[in-house]
C-alpha cells in the first residue's frame, strides 16, 4: 500500500487571505482562507464555512516511522498553490521520492481538478497491485 499527499499547509497569519470564523458570538479561531480563482464562489464558501481549528497539541505529534520511507508515494503538486509555493511541493515530494504529477490548480485541487486528481490515486491503486 501506498501513500498519497494533497497538499495542505498553511500561510501568514495576518497576510491576505485570511479570516475569522465565528462560533456563536465569540471568535473560534483564525483559519486560512483561499478563494480559489477556479472554485465557484458557492464551493469556495462552503469550503471556508467547513473548515475547523486543528488542535495545538498536533504539533507535539511524533512520527516514529514515516510511511514515506517505506512505502511507495504519490505526490500532486498544484503549481499554482498560493498556500504551499510549488518549489516546496517538489522538494517534498523529491525527499520522499514520490511519484510526481503536476497540475495547474490551487489548494484546492481536489474540488477545481478532480479528476486529475481520480488519475493519480489510480496509477497509485494500480502501482499497489
């Protein structure tokens, strides 16, 4: 089995971009916010109004043994990521040596590129046998 990597990261936290989430009248958290130029403005909205705050206590996670390391990898790099510049992708995606697929999209190329995205977890199932 596999591992495959879309994206995910984060940006400046006062840059543009940016927004609040309210949770009833007190503000929850400050998360990022894409309006990807590609993504209707009804996705884009739904996309913002889904997203949670991820709990600090993530960043004292440890990986003992990276999947990457030693298993086969896929990576999907949206070159035109505003959250994740591109060259970051690729040097990820290089030291896990990764099988690389590029494609024009943003943060979101799940949603604007799906099935772009649907070719690369299928050359990765068929990669696994």
């Amino acid at each position: 089995m596999g591992v495959i990597v879309i994206g995910g990261g984060a940006g400046e936290a006062d840059g543009p971009g940016f927004g609040e989430v309210l949770r009833g009248h007190r503000r929850a958290a400050r998360l990022t916010l894409e309006q990807p130029a590609e993504v209707s403005g009804v996705s884009a909205a739904f996309m913002a109004d889904s997203q949670v705050p991820w709990g600090v206590d993530a960043l004292d996670g440890a990986v003992c043994e990276p999947a990457w390391q030693t298993r086969p990898s896929w990576y999907l790099v949206a070159t035109d990521d505003r959250m994740i510049p591109s060259a970051a992708q690729r040097a990820l995606s290089e030291r896990a040596g990764a099988t690389v697929t590029e494609t024009p999209g943003s943060h979101a190329v799940y949603v604007s590129r799906p099935a772009v995205v649907a070719a690369v977890i299928a050359q990765a199932a068929r990669a696994a046998g």
